[in-house]
C-alpha cells in the first residue's frame, strides 16, 4: 500500500488538480440537468438520447486532430481554450433556461457546440498530466487521482442537482457549471512548465499523414491495440447512464429529480471507491483488466434485472468501481508503453473511443430503452458487452498462438 495522494507533493500537479476538482463539479452538475430538461419538455427518452449523442458526435470528428495539435503545440494554451469554450457554452444554456428560449432544436445545437471544446478538453488533459509529473513511478497515482476527483464530482455533482433543481430550477445548474470553470481556467495561470516540444517534423507529411502515423504506432504495438479496443466496447455499451437511468427514475419509477441524483450518486460512490483503489494499490495488469471488463458487463446486467431501488443502486455502484479500475489501468499501462513523440496523438485515439463511441452507445440504449424499457436495455448492454470482450480476448489469444507458432 502507498500513500493514496503522493502526486500532489509536485505543486504543478497539485495546482491543477485542485482547480480541476470545482470544475468537474459544474460538469457533472449539468450532465444531469441536461437529460432532464430535455425530458421534461419532450417526455421523449429517445431525444434524450440524441442529445448525449450529438453532445460527444464531435469527438468522432475533431478528436484525432486535437491530438496532432497537442504534439506540436502547447498542450496548456489548448486546454485553456477547451475550458474557455465549455464556460461559454454552459452560460447559453443557463440563459435559455432563465429566460425560457430553450427548444429542442437550441438544445441540439448548444451540445454539438459543447461537443467541440470537449473533444479538446479530453485528450488535453490527459496529454498534460505527464508534464505536471517529475517521476514516471508516480504518474499511475496522478491518473488515479484525477479519477478519484472525477469521481469525487460524480458524487457531489448529480446529489447537488438533484436538490438545486428541486429548489431553484435546472437553470441554475447551468450557471453553477459556468462560474465552475473558473476554478481550472485560473489554475492553468499558475502552472509553470515548459512550452510542449514540437515533435512533429517538418517532413510530417501535413496532418492527415501525423493522425496516419498515429494509428500505425497503436496497430504495431498489440499491447495498445488490445487495450484500445476495449476501451471502445466498454465505452460504447457500458456508461450511457445518463439516457436509461433518467428514463428508469422518471417513467418506470415515477421519481423525482432528488431519486435521480441519489441513484447517479450511488454509482459515483463506486466510482469513487474504484479509483481510490487504484490511487492506493496502483494499475492492474492485463489479466485483470481483461477480468474486471467482463465483470463490468456482468454487473451492467444484473442491474437491469434489479426489481427496487436499493438493488438498482447497488449494481450501478458495482458497475462504477469496475468502470473506474479498468480505465484508469487502461490509461496508465498507455502511458507508460507510448514515447513522448507520438502521446497526443496516442491519448487523442484513446479519449477518441473513451467519448466518441458514446454517440453509438447512446442510440443502442435510447433505442431498446424506448421500445423495450430501461431495465431491459441496461440487461442487454450489458451481454453485448460481455459477448464482445470475449470474442476479442479468444482473437488475441489465436493471435498470440499464430504469432509464437510461426
């Protein structure tokens, strides 16, 4: 066992984190607020889902261009611009909500919008994590605790909308989303570290030739390969939580917005206890990565099949410790395999299949959630999960087999 906060004695790291944690706050306070409104005007659980999906479309589309940006210039200044933007689009959407201009079209739009600054926040932040770091032996525990503030947010965040939109009105989740990011855009004054070095060469080939490059370095070394497929079938079936357990609480259950909170809260527990875990025995290996990814779909299922409240709540506190384990081992094994010349493009890749797949993802499960109910969709994810892993480890293992025989 080690000391689960020993990354915070590097004050770059230290500075950044604590801005980060206000900020992830507001982000999740309106990761609830949204689908809610959203629902609220539409009664609709399948709109609900066009809008998660039109929230992280762009990351399919400028996800990998982030990453060439953040190998040739300065990953501080693009973060803060991320930041800048994501600020500005939570004000639009507080001030349609005040002022009660919001329609399912502006809605559409302002998290496509959103979308685009996220795509840069994303791969950003994790490239910059290893700058803030003097000692690779510590950049496990630094990746745990920015899932451990992460989820720290996924706690606090959707228990305080809950009671703000109970009290105030969704509104003012939004404007608490946007006073939230000044937290992280001060912080990023404060840090000092060099400007990124521009490892692309001027021999790169142009843009489309570095995001080629990129891919090529991932297909070659099977270790990230392995890992980044993963990420992509969990990602994409796994954390649609937003579409199924709003459309759980407001139309099976018949809840209110505090029940929601409370049940988004439990799985933001297990979350929290999962990269607590982490922060404290370190990263897991491939093996237990590879289990845990099963256990996740196994849990996602069960929760499904869960007939009250308390057991629903259990199984997506399960889910969310399995969740967090396996992604932030999955982000410190990347680290830790990729040269510093190609990490944005290799984290852009992987933050590309951690938050672009969710448009997929969000579909499949708006979809079987409205014609078949959100408890049958959570059960069928979670098998289309396990089947899917399963399938890719036995490809592996022939891989493997294939490649010692010949």
């Amino acid at each position: 066992m080690k000391n689960p906060f020993l990354s915070l004695k590097y004050s770059n790291f230290r500075i950044y984190w604590i801005g980060m944690n206000l900020s992830l706050i507001g982000s999740w306070m309106q990761s609830v607020a949204l689908p809610w409104l959203v629902l609220s005007i539409t009664a609709d659980a399948f709109k609900v889902s066009l809008v998660a999906a039109a929230r992280f479309l762009p990351a399919l589309l400028c996800t990998p261009f982030s990453g060439v940006l953040l190998d040739k210039f300065n990953r501080k200044k693009i973060l803060l611009l991320a930041q800048i933007g994501m600020a500005v689009t939570a004000s639009i959407f507080a001030v349609m909500s005040f002022c009660e201009l919001y329609s399912f079209g502006k809605i559409l739009f302002c998290a496509f919008a959103s979308g685009i600054f996220t795509s840069m926040d994303a791969p950003s932040r994790q490239s910059m994590v290893k700058d803030l770091i003097d000692s690779p032996r510590d950049l496990a525990n630094a990746i745990a605790l920015n899932s451990m503030s992460f989820n720290v947010a996924r706690i606090a965040g959707p228990a305080l909308a809950g009671i703000v939109m109970a009290l105030w009105g969704v509104g003012f989740c939004f404007l608490f989303n946007a006073l939230s990011f000044l937290g992280i855009i001060v912080s990023l004054f404060f840090i000092k570290i060099p400007p990124s070095a521009t490892t692309l060469s001027s021999r790169s080939g142009g843009v489309f030739a570095s995001i080629g490059a990129g891919i090529s370095y991932v297909l070659h070394k099977k270790i990230l390969s392995e890992l980044m497929i993963i990420v992509l079938i969990v990602a994409t079936l796994v954390p649609n939580y937003n579409v199924t357990i709003s459309a759980l609480v407001k139309l099976s259950l018949g809840a209110d917005e505090r029940s929601f909170g409370y049940l988004m809260s439990a799985l933001g527990v297990g979350a929290f206890c999962g990269a607590l875990f982490v922060a404290v025995f370190d990263k897991l290996g491939i093996r237990k990565i590879r289990s845990c990814a099963i256990a996740m779909g196994v849990s996602l299922a069960l929760t499904g099949a869960a007939n009250s409240f308390t057991w629903a709540a259990a199984g997506l506190a399960v889910t969310g410790f399995l969740f967090v384990i396996t992604n932030s081992s999955i982000n410190s094994t990347v680290q830790m395999h990729v040269s510093n010349e190609f990490r944005g493009r290799v984290l852009s890749l992987y933050a590309l299949f951690l938050i672009g797949s969710t448009p997929f993802g969000a579909l499949i499960s708006g979809f079987f959630t409205e014609l078949l109910g959100a408890r049958v969709a959570l059960a069928i994810c979670g098998a289309i999960s396990i089947l899917l892993l399963l399938a890719l480890f036995y490809g592996f293992k022939i891989q493997r087999r294939t490649h010692f025989i010949f």
